[in-house]
C-alpha cells in the first residue's frame, strides 16, 4: 500500500517547472554577463554558470519533452525570452504531506487554480479555497481530516535539503541537481523561491 500511494504521489514529474526555473536563472544569469567587464575572473565565472545551466536544461528537455515545435518553443523562450511554452503541463504543487501515526495512513494537499484538493491514500476527499491552505512557515504543519491527525512529513532526500539549506544561507547558484525533487516536494516553486512548506522543512531539520 505504501510503494503504491507513493508511486501516486511521484507519478506528475515537474518536468515544465524545472525548464522554467532553469530557464528564468539563464536569463537573470545572461542580464549579469552583458554588465560585467570583457576580461574580468567575474565574467568567466558567470560564463561557466551559463553553461552549466544550458546543459541541465538541454537534459530536461531531452528527457521530458518529445513533440519537436514544443521543443523549439522552450530553446526560444531560452534565446529570446518571451512568452512561456504552453507544455509540458504543470504539476498541482504540494502545500502539505502528512502521516497518521495512527492508522499510517498518507494525505496530501496540492494547489490547482484557485482550489486545494485534499487526497488521503491517493484518493480525492474534498476540494477547498485555496485561501484555506496552509501558510505557516513554521511547522510541522498537523492537519486533522475527519477524525484522522496528519503530521506533516517532507519526501525529499537529506541531501536535496543540505542543498537547499546551503542555497538559502547565501549559496550563489541554486542545487539544479536536486531540482526535481524539491519542486516534486512542494519545497520550492518554478522561480526556485523557497516556499512556506519549504521553510517548515527546513526549520523542522533543527
């Protein structure tokens, strides 16, 4: 029950927030470039950061997107900016995971539009106003459904959470290498901001 509840939950890959996010960091990353002198040590740093970022790109897009004019779509937005592709689609980002230390059971809270949709075990129980999601970023966050207790867990790895926790203390270069799992996480968003559930899981590490 368990393998197949996380197979569900792992089962939308955030292939459209990666590009996104690298694609946003390559342009913020180009902006520094055309300001920093010809020959400086900066510049080639800045360089070097591009192109790490290119080649992660290049490697979610081959993964994840198939169709060729939705591709071409993506390395234009890199170039040139613009407007956002409209694939692949977006995942409903996660604003809470929990577990009953009771029964063991798994709920899940995502964000889609102006809703939240609240799943037990992999299974819709009720949709509510995205308003009612839960903001703290202090937690863990405990949800109660029915009469069942939640305490909110975090799937992502220890060391997406190092990285992550380094990135917030000052690192100069987002961990693209954990990328996929803090999105899938709901740790950060498509702009890689840490989200308020990103700062509950980082404070409940201490």
């Amino acid at each position: 029950m368990a393998d197949k509840r996380r197979r569900a939950q792992l089962g939308a890959v955030p292939a459209r927030e990666q590009l996104e996010a690298l694609a946003r960091h390559h342009h913020r990353l180009q902006n520094e470039h055309k300001r920093t002198p010809t020959e400086s040590s900066t510049r080639r740093r800045i360089e070097d950061k591009l192109l790490d970022v290119r080649h992660r790109f290049d490697r979610v897009l081959d993964e994840f997107v198939r169709d060729d004019d939705l591709r071409t779509e993506w390395l234009n937005y890199l170039k040139y900016q613009g407007t956002l592709p409209d694939g692949p689609p977006p995942i409903r980002p996660v604003v809470f995971r929990g577990v009953s230390r009771d029964s063991g059971s798994e709920a899940e809270i995502r964000r889609r539009d102006s809703e939240i949709e609240i799943s037990v075990d992999g299974s819709l129980v009720e949709r509510r106003d995205v308003k009612l999601a839960p903001s703290e970023t202090v937690g863990p966050v405990h949800i109660r459904l029915s009469t069942t207790d939640f305490v909110e867990v975090v799937h992502a790895s220890d060391d997406a959470l190092d990285a992550l926790e380094r990135f917030c203390d000052g690192g100069e270069s987002p961990p693209w290498e954990y990328a996929g799992e803090l999105l899938e996480d709901g740790l950060v968003d498509a702009h890689f901001a840490v989200t308020p559930r990103g700062h509950r899981a980082l404070g409940m590490r201490s």
